[in-house]
C-alpha cells in the first residue's frame, strides 16, 4: 500500500472515535494526556520543530566545519539568524578557515567530497542548553541507499496550552504492533520567560511560530503505549511511523 494512502488511512481510522472522552481510570484520558505532554516538553528534544532556529548547512553535530557559503546571503553578508546567534552567545563562528569538505555525519554513507569555504562553528556554554542535534533517514533512496538528514537547532522553551482533543486509542491497522496509538492535537507557544534570545527579532522571528488569533499555535502529535502498558511519547512522535 501506497504509504501516503496509509497514512491517510490510518487518520481517517482513528477518526472514527469519539475524541475527549471519559474513560475508566486504567484508559487514557485528557488529565493523562495533559500530565505526559507538559512534562515531555520540558525537555527541548520534545518542543517542536517550529519552536526551534535551525542553523543553515547540513552538518554533523556541532562543533563542526560548515560550507561558509550556507551562513551567508546570496551577497555575501552574514545572515541574520547566524549573526544574531553570534550576537546571543549561542555559537561561535570562524570564518573561512580553510577549503575542504564540510563535516558531515553520514555513517555507512560516502560523503559527497567538495572544495568549499569552510567556517567552524561551535556552541557556547549557554548556547548547550538550547542545542538540540537531530537526524532523520529519508524515505527514499540516494545511490541505492537512504539518506540521512542532519539538522543543527537551537529551541526555545515552550508554553503548553492544553490538549484540544485526542483521537481514540487504536491499534494500528496496518501492522502487527500491538500498541494502542492516539494522535493528540494540543495548543503551544514560546515561552519568552524561558527563553531570553527570543527578545532578538531576528531570532523570534525566525521560529516557525505561526500562532491563531487566540496567540496559540495548532500542533498534532502521537502518544502509545510501550510494552508496560504506560502511555508516553514514542520515537519521532510528531510522525505517523507504520
């Protein structure tokens, strides 16, 4: 089956249940919910992606050798979100220390070699309690393999509004998991308080934050069960995996 279709399938499966219901005290419910999700978010592995900068230029976790031309605009200058997190105290750039093949984490891969610019960057003190390191394996094939994404992020601490409402547990349909999965729609925010550089317009205006009338954002992510019984985030949370 055409993954997308699954996909979409799957959605409309979970749909058929009634969302924000009562359930006996061994089930899932909204206080559950609520109680799993703001302590997820505490920690910013968790926030989602949108509440994160991601600095431009695949490349291995930092520190790492970066194509310069990635940091720069189309003329040359220093992009604002790079600068400003220079300016934060979030990373520290060399530029161009010498030509070469940026640093790329690509185990089992063969890395595309270049003759580059390159410029090293590294994390600050402070910049390492908002770092957040992240990789992703395509769904499709490069050069007979799948390839890997790499992403450098720098993520805010976010505000958790609530769950809006929660689609019935359900075992997926289409494979022999037998975990109970429901997909949770919730309402978020950056959370200034929490978050110094986000004063910085050219930081809090590049997060993905694109919030309701209401100042919240829409968000939807997965909970199941693990072998134990208990409900919790899974593994790339913010996808329908099977």
């Amino acid at each position: 089956m055409n993954k997308m279709i699954a996909v979409r399938a799957l959605i409309a499966v979970l749909s058929l249940g009634v969302t924000g219901i009562a359930l006996s005290q061994d089930e899932l419910n909204e206080s559950q919910i609520n109680t799993i999700l703001s302590t997820a978010f505490t920690d910013l592995k968790n926030v989602p992606v949108s509440a994160c900068i991601t600095l431009p230029g695949a490349a291995a976790e930092l520190p790492a050798d970066v194509e310069t031309a990635s940091l720069q605009t189309m003329e040359g200058k220093v992009r604002k979100d790079v600068e400003a997190l220079i300016r934060n105290g979030l990373i520290t750039v060399q530029f161009n220390t010498g030509k070469g093949a940026p640093t790329v984490k690509k185990p089992g891969y063969t890395a595309i070699e270049k003759e580059v610019s390159l410029s090293h960057v590294e994390v600050t003190p402070l910049g390492k309690s908002f770092y957040r390191y992240d990789e992703s394996k395509s769904s499709g094939a490069l050069n007979g393999k799948k390839g890997l994404y790499t992403d450098n992020r720098f993520c805010a601490h976010i505000v958790y509004g609530g769950m809006e409402k929660f689609m019935q547990p359900t075992k997926n349909p289409f494979d022999n998991n037998p975990h109970l999965v429901t997909w949770v729609d919730f309402l978020w925010k950056p959370d200034e308080s929490k978050t110094a550089w986000l004063a910085d317009k050219d930081l809090g205006s590049s997060l993905g934050f694109f919030p309701k009338k209401d100042g919240w954002a829409h968000r939807g992510i997965l909970l199941e069960q693990n072998d134990d019984g208990r409900w919790e985030l899974g593994t790339e949370p913010y996808t329908i995996r099977w």
